[in-house]
C-alpha cells in the first residue's frame, strides 16, 4: 500500500502565519465552516476538483476553547477502502525527526464505521512518506503505521467510542513513541528519519465523524546534518510563473522536485536557478532542492 495517501487529490490554500499550537478558534483565525483555505488547511478534492463536505471547523464539542476540527463522511463520495479523505496542512517549518513531539486530542464517533488516521509526514527524494500515525481501526484495535510501504503494527490498546483521548508521538532519531492518555502504548522505529512538514487527519468514508482539538507542536533546532531550509531564497513569493532560486556557499543545483500538499511529486528540474511554475494549478507547494555539495534544502512557495 505504498502512498496510498497518494491517491488524494491535489489540494489548494493560502499560506498563514506559523502555528505551533491549534485550536481552531476564533482568535487563532478560524470560522466555523469548510476548513479548506484557513490557516493553511487543505481538503481532499472531488473528481471536480472541489473540496469534499464533512472537513469543516465546528462548535459542537471541543476538548479545549469552542472549536474543534471535525472530519466526516461526504455522502457524495465513495467509501474509500483506506482512510484518503479529509484535512491537511503543511507547517510554516519543518521539524526536525530526531527530536520532535506532537500532541493532539481526537474524539471518535463510533464502532464499525470508518477507519481513521492521524499523523504526520516528510517527503525523502521522490516520495511522501509517513512518519507517525496513528490508526483507529473500525474494530476498536488501535494500529500504528510501521513502513514507508503502510505496513501496519497492532498495539494492545482497544479504543472506545465517543469519548475524547489525549495523544502523543514523541519522535526521535531511532524510536517513535506512542501515547494515549500519558500511558504509552506502543514504540516503534523510526524508519523513515525525514523532517515532519505536515500533519494529516483522514478517514476511509464508510461511516461516522472525528473531532480533533489542541494540536502542539514541540520542535528543536535542525542540525548542521539536517535539512537547510533557512538559507534559501525563493523569489517572486507568491509566483506565477518564474520562480528564481538563490543558495548558499556557491552551490550548485543537481536536481529540485516540487510536491503538492498530498505529497505528490508534480514537478521536477536539473540545474537551473529559475524554474517555470507557470503550469502548477494554484496552491500551495514544497521545494526539495539537492546540491553538488549533496545537501538538501527545502522550502515552500505559493504558486498564484
């Protein structure tokens, strides 16, 4: 089932100011409604190319302010067989994988409906990839995903419906470990060891609704051996069709490939230090740049 979150649609939004805690509420520059477009929160997209019902932000229940994020069935669409519909946002940085927490509360509506997964992602070369997710699997077993091939691990811990949980991955260079309610279920490895740049709340859209609320994010200073992203210039921002790349130390460029939010790989270039975007459909992207040093930089852009 490798990338299977692949098989999202290509998503659209605007960028907004750094978050590392959400709540979705007002102050933060939430409103009620479809989430896709605030604060940098996409929503998988129709064979029309518009955003699926059910992602929105509501009132209804909350584990922390008045809001929360909830994820539903759009009786429009198809059930999916593997949880691919609902919301995604792509982090104003990234965080580094070898020491990195995200916390975040989620209420599940019931048994025997949809599968849902929470969790966060990277991108290394040319794919997408997990790094830690929870899965709320639709027979109260709670899974976690183990491989960049969505090979899947069973924990102990049986989850019940309608009751809100505390969770926690805490993310370093080797392990990655699982938490509900301050008890920790599970450690497993961390077998993709790429930077977090997203974080991701789906569901397979056979049945049912999750809320999440108060998502925090811990994060400590990249490495020298880590992914740069700070000294990189990428100019005009937003573009709409020539973006101009400036690096450091008089590197060259060997290769640079662009993702969309659902981590596909749209675009890719050998050497130039401008690059025609014009083609990309409006939205928001990830650049991977590789060096003749063999570094990597990343950084995002907004293509208009």
């Amino acid at each position: 089932m490798k990338n299977k979150y692949l098989l999202m649609l290509s998503l659209v939004s605007s960028f907004a100011m750094a978050q590392k805690s959400i709540s979705f509420e007002n102050n933060e520059g939430y409103t009620t409604g479809n989430i896709h477009g605030q604060n940098n929160w996409e929503v998988t997209l129709n064979s029309d190319e518009l955003p699926i019902n059910g992602q929105t932000i509501t009132s209804e229940s909350a584990s922390a302010g008045s809001n929360a994020l909830k994820i539903a069935v759009d009786i429009n669409e198809d059930f999916g067989w593997f949880p691919i519909y609902g919301a995604a946002k792509i982090l104003d940085q990234g965080f580094n994988y070898k020491n990195t927490t995200i916390e975040f509360d989620a209420y599940i509506s019931e048994l025997d409906g949809s599968t849902f997964e929470f969790g966060t992602y990277g991108a290394d070369n040319d794919e997408f990839v997990p790094i830690s997710t929870f899965s709320f699997n639709y027979t109260g077993n709670l899974e976690v995903v183990s491989s960049v091939d969505y090979d899947y691990e069973a924990t102990e811990f049986t989850w019940q419906a309608d009751k809100w949980y505390k969770l926690k991955a805490e993310i370093s260079e080797n392990q990655i470990k699982y938490y509900i309610d301050g008890s920790l279920v599970y450690t497993g490895t961390n077998f993709s060891k790429t930077n977090v740049l997203g974080i991701i709340f789906l569901h397979d859209n056979f049945n049912g609704f999750a809320y999440i609320d108060n998502i925090k994010i811990n994060d400590e200073v990249m490495s020298v051996n880590d992914v740069k992203k700070d000294n990189i210039k990428l100019y005009p921002n937003p573009v709409k069709d020539v973006l101009k790349i400036d690096i450091p130390n008089n590197e060259t460029i060997t290769n640079i490939c662009i993702y969309n939010v659902a981590g596909q790989k749209v675009k890719t270039f050998s050497l130039p230090k401008e690059i025609n975007v014009e083609s990309l459909p409006k939205g928001n992207y990830i650049i991977e740049i590789t060096t003749d040093k063999d570094k990597k930089y990343t950084s995002k852009f907004i293509k208009q």
